[in-house]
C-alpha cells in the first residue's frame, strides 16, 4: 500500500482534502516490533566478535554461513541453459511443481493423489499457504469457524487465522515441568472440543518447541479427531529436516490420510497448498473457489522457485542429491544436539537436559528463563528469543564451547 505523503498531496488537485489538512494517518497507531527480528537487530548491533544469534530459523553451515544446496545451484544452471520464457503463471502456479510437491508430501502410493483428489495450489511461501487455507476456510469451512493452535505456536499462526476469518483458540501441547509433550492434556483438550472444529497440527519438527507426538501417538490424535469429526489442518513447514528422511517426517500426514481424514495440508519447503476432496469433480469445485481466493490476493505466484524446485524434484539425479543433503543438514543439527547435551552435563549444569537430546528439528525449546536469556545477551552476546527458542542451525563447531559455557554459566547464576 502507497501513502500519499504531505508534500505530494500540496501539488494535488483541488478537490484533493488532505494538503494542508491533517493526514489521514495521523491516528495510525505504532504497531510493536516482531519478537523474531527484533532479535537480529540487537545481534548485529553487537560488535564482540563471539556473539551468536539463534533467533532466526534459516539453516546455518557448520562456519555459519548460509548454506545454497548443491542442487538447488545444479537446477538453476540447468534453467538458465534451457533459457526457458518467463510468461505468467496459472492462478493456481505451476502444475509440474504442484504435483510433484503433492507427491512429495502425501507419497506417490495415496489413494486421493491417485484418484485425482487433491486440489493443490503453489502459493507465497508457507505463510501464503497458510494464509490460503485459512481465507478458503474462513469462506467455506461449514462448520463453526474456530482454529485450535498448540499452546505455543508459530507465533504467526494467530494473526493469519485471525486475519483469515477464523476465531483462534489452544489446546494444550507443551509441559513445561518435562520440557515434553503435555500428550494427556493435548488429547482431553481435543476431545472437549466442538464436535467439527478446525485443529492445526504441526506434521513435524514442532516450532517452537520441537516437541512432537511419536508415531504411536499420531494414531492415537488421529483417532480422537475422528471420533470428535474434527477437521485437521497440517501445517508441514520443515518436511525431511526432522529426521534427514522426507518419507519419516511425513508420518504424520500419510496416517492421517490413510486412515480416511480429509485434511487441509500447508507445505512450506515447496511453498503449496493443498486439501483433500472426496471426489474428483468436488477437487475441481474446491479448485475453483482457490483461484478465487488467490485471484484478488496477488493474481498468480511467482515462477522462478516454483520451476528450480520442480526441476530437483522430477530429475532422479538432482532429487537424490536433494535429499542427501537434507540429510546432511538436518544431521548436523542432530550432532549439535548431543554436543550440547553432553557438555551441559560434563559442566555439570544444574537441571535436566536430555530433552535438547530428544526434541526434534530446527529448533529446541532450552528451558532457559526470561532473566537467563536476557543475561545470556548482556553479558555472553547470545540472541535468542525471550521464552528461551534457540534456532539449533545458529550452533557449529566454532561456537557450541563457547554457547554451553555460557548456559551452563547463566543457569548456576555465574555470568
Ligand atoms: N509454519 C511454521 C511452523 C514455520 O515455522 C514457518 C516458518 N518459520 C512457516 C509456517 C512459514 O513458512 P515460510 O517461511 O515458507 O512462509
């Protein structure tokens, strides 16, 4: 959206009520900073040359740098040698990337995939995704439109829905006492719910905390929303960085499909949409009413990461080296777990660790109170967020000494 700014409206027209007049956005209250980036801008405000910033959750290499996949870069010299046009996408984006990112998702054997059920749409990232989902919701959910979110959430996840129509309420998943799944309060809180209330589930790699339900636990969730006839909404932002396999992580969605739900999924690796429909003239109805959503939004998405990423994912070569290094990074990060883990223990520091052990993905909830972190960035130079998030990626060989050190100093009250 363009203000227009004082000096321009004083050379406007007549008829034009706001030069010399106050502005019309005189009453705009200040919106708060984002608790995420506000994070990053003390880190590079910060000069000492051992500080750390585990806020942000982009994946790091083992010296801290930005990591482009080998086969990401292999995809766009592929592209540039084809010279392919660049002509708008489909409202819907671009159908090759669509279905093999479906496929990637629910597994090239489902039966809805198979039979054509699945309406699909590329979409803005994963925040678009969800976004779509919750607007398509919003508009044709038939139900009573209320979202239960895991208490925490992606801090996100409330003003999307919100913003989306729906009405945003929790069920309870994290324990604070075992730094664990609260798994009896998640499965009493679901079966309180209104019979055919939305539920947002994280597929993997839960964010914040990355605490998630073990498969015996999926199918336990899994019949309890079926019993309720709640409608489950995944949210599958991190697919084949819990565990290094893109098969493993998508456990939980396969099942759930599997065992007859019909879901709503958000991908955010690939950037899609999609949700299941009982029959293929229903997916084309429910196709229809997403272009109409996206339409009026930003019209059609754009082409260049759609066809890098289906390019890996249809080329036998490039998806294999795809994966190894999705497995690469996500044990990486599997190795910084222990070593956090064993040095903790080895400073004798003061509490239980095993869950930085246990927890899963790019991020671990620590447990580290609000004065801890706050005197980890005062006095050691480590950002993380405020309920004690660190994003694991921010943690190599050069620096993991250093950040256990400081924890293990920090919880004994010595910084
Ligand atoms: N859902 C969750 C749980 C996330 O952590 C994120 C990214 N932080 C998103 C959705 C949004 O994904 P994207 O960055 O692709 O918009």
């Amino acid at each position: 959206m363009q203000a227009i700014a004082r000096p321009l409206a004083r050379v406007a027209p007549k008829h034009v009520r706001y030069a010399g007049t106050v502005s019309a956005w005189s009453a705009v209250p200040a919106g708060p900073p984002d608790p995420i980036l506000g994070v990053t801008e003390a880190f590079k405000a910060d000069k000492d040359p051992r500080k750390i910033n585990l806020g942000v959750g982009a994946y790091r290499d083992d010296k801290g740098k930005p990591y482009v996949l080998n086969a990401v870069q292999k995809a766009e010299e592929q592209l540039a040698d084809a010279n392919p046009d660049k002509e708008y996408l489909p409202i819907t984006g671009l159908a090759e990337f669509t279905s093999a990112a479906a496929k990637l998702a629910y597994g090239a054997e489902s039966v809805p995939l198979k039979e054509n059920r699945i309406a699909v749409t590329q979409s803005i990232s994963g925040t678009g995704a969800l976004r779509i989902g919750g607007t398509f919701l919003g508009r044709f959910f038939p139900h009573v439109k209320t979202i239960y979110l895991p208490v925490p959430s992606w801090g996100n996840h409330t003003p999307i829905f919100r913003d989306s129509g729906l009405e945003v309420k929790g069920y309870r998943y994290f324990d604070k006492k075992t730094v664990g799944l609260d798994f009896a309060g998640m499965i009493e809180d679901l079966k309180n719910m209104p019979a055919q209330s939305i539920v947002l589930l994280h597929a993997c790699a839960h964010n914040p905390t990355g605490v998630d339900p073990t498969p015996e636990q999926w199918k336990e969730i899994s019949n309890v929303i079926k019993e309720k006839s709640l409608f489950p909404f995944f949210d599958m932002a991190y697919q084949g960085f819990a565990s290094g396999d893109t098969s493993r992580d998508a456990f939980a969605v396969r099942h759930f499909v599997a065992e007859g739900h019909q879901i709503a999924l958000s991908q955010s690796f690939a950037k899609n949409m999609g949700s299941t429909a009982s029959a293929p003239e229903e997916k084309a109805r429910v196709d229809s009413q997403l272009k109409i959503v996206i339409r009026p939004m930003y019209s059609n998405p754009p082409l260049h990461g759609a066809r890098i990423a289906s390019t890996i994912l249809r080329n036998e070569a490039l998806y294999g080296l795809w994966e190894s290094e999705v497995k690469l990074m996500a044990d990486r990060i599997i190795e910084m777990r222990s070593r956090l883990f064993e040095n903790l223990v080895q400073q004798n520091t003061p509490g239980e660790w095993s869950h930085i052990k246990k927890q899963i993905g790019m991020f671990s909830f620590t447990g580290l109170t609000q004065p801890q972190t706050k005197a980890l960035a005062e006095k050691a130079h480590i950002y993380m967020t405020a309920d004690g998030r660190i994003s694991m990626a921010g943690l190599n060989g050069r620096n993991i000494d250093y950040f256990s050190e400081s924890v293990s100093k920090a919880v004994k009250g010595d910084l």
